[in-house]
C-alpha cells in the first residue's frame, strides 16, 4: 500500500533526514497502519452519530479578572531589553 520511495518524500517534506534502514522501517510500520485503518473503514457506521468525545465533559473556567500588577518597574527591569516604558521586541512586519 506504501513505498520506501512515499516514505522518503514525505519525511523529506517533514524535513526529517531518514537512513534507508529507517525508510525501510518506516515503511513497514505505516503499510501496518494504513492495512488496520483500511479494516475499520469496512465497518458500517451508517447508524452511529458523530461525537467528538466518549464521554460528555465540559471545561470548568473561571471569568478573566484584570487585575493590575503593582510592581511595574519590576517587570519591564526583568525585559531582555526595554524602550521608556514599554516592551522592546524585534521587529516582525516589513516596514513596506
């Protein structure tokens, strides 16, 4: 189902240097894979309703309260670098 010669062009778009004894491995291992996943898509699913989660749950979270920090200036003296009062960080937009 997959090739030594697959494995090597989607490692080399990983950007992941494989031996070829490691290609090899590889190989086999996702040809195992694709082969389990290929039995379960034989089964009928027709009646089952999509669900994201086995179980229902549901994430407790508390509201965001903002609060001020009292001590500023210990904050910015622990900044790899500062300019007046604020923050200096390199610069990730061109400036055209």
């Amino acid at each position: 189902m997959i090739d030594q010669e697959q494995v090597h062009k989607v490692a080399n778009l990983a950007r992941l240097e494989l031996t070829p004894e490691e290609e090899e491995q590889f190989t086999t291992q996702l040809g195992s894979i694709l082969d389990y996943i290929q039995q379960l898509d034989e089964l009928d699913v027709s009646n089952v309703p999509p669900t994201t989660r086995a179980i229902d749950v549901s994430n407790i979270t508390r509201e965001d309260e903002l609060q001020p920090y009292p001590e500023r200036e210990k904050i910015l003296n622990s900044a790899p670098e500062q300019e007046g009062d604020f923050f200096k960080v390199p610069k990730i937009l061109n400036a055209e």
